[in-house]
C-alpha cells in the first residue's frame, strides 16, 4: 500500500511540473501513470512549453478579427 501511495504521488508531482508544458497536467499524469514516473519525467523534459497564445481584437466596424499587432502600426 505504502509503494501505491508513493507512485501516485510521483505521478501527481510529475503532472504539477507539466501543467504549463505541452500536454498539461493530464497528459503527464496518465504517461507517468501508465508508463512509470521516471518516463514521466523524462517526456517533462524532452517538451516545449505551452505556445503562447496570440490575442485577437474585434474591428469595431466589422465583425471580421485582427490579430494584435505588436509593433504599435494601425
């Protein structure tokens, strides 16, 4: 019982350091469940972080959406 505690709170450590990578908490939660903490581990630090997201802003006089522009241009 003591080594089921200990893998499911491996597993839940490892999905907590995943939550802002690639495949979230979720998905570092069931590699590490099914293929072992320490694959769990090692797929952490073979990923990319999360993209960042880009903002959109409506066009007040259309519905149509632009993207932010970064460089300050109308």
């Amino acid at each position: 019982m003591t080594i089921t505690l200990l893998y499911m709170a491996l597993c839940l450590l490892i999905a907590f350091v995943g939550v802002n990578r690639k495949f979230g908490f979720w998905g570092y939660f069931f590699c590490s469940f099914f293929l072992t903490p320490p694959i769990g581990a090692l797929l952490i630090l073979a990923s990319d972080p999360k993209p960042k997201s880009r903002q959109v802003r409506k066009s007040p006089d259309s519905s149509v959406s632009h993207p932010e522009s970064t460089t300050g241009d109308p």
